[in-house]
C-alpha cells in the first residue's frame, strides 16, 4: 500500500499523468515486487480502474 500512496503522489504532481498507463505501472512493479500481494483483494481494489478516482 505504501507503494500506491508514493504513486499516488507522483501522480498528483505530474499533471495528472494518464491514469491507465499509471495503473499498468504500479501493477507491474506489484507483480516483480510481491505477486501474491498483487492477487489480494485490496490491490484488486487499488489496480481496479473504476476505482482510480476515489483512491
């Protein structure tokens, strides 16, 4: 989660960089990272693009 929340940050400070090519990032690095962290449902949650606004 800590991961999202620096992402997060960049995100804000970039211009708003598209959010899908965001998302595909973080999932990515989530996959080299922790795989089976990625495949919980609160990454699911966070990687779910419906959802990319509210977080």
């Amino acid at each position: 989660m800590s991961l999202h929340w620096q992402r997060m940050v960049v995100y804000d400070q970039s211009g708003n960089l598209d959010s899908e090519e965001l998302l595909a990032e973080l999932a990515d690095w989530l996959t080299g990272i922790d795989p089976a962290a990625g495949k919980t449902e609160p990454w699911q949650h966070v990687l779910d693009p419906d959802n990319f606004d509210t977080l």
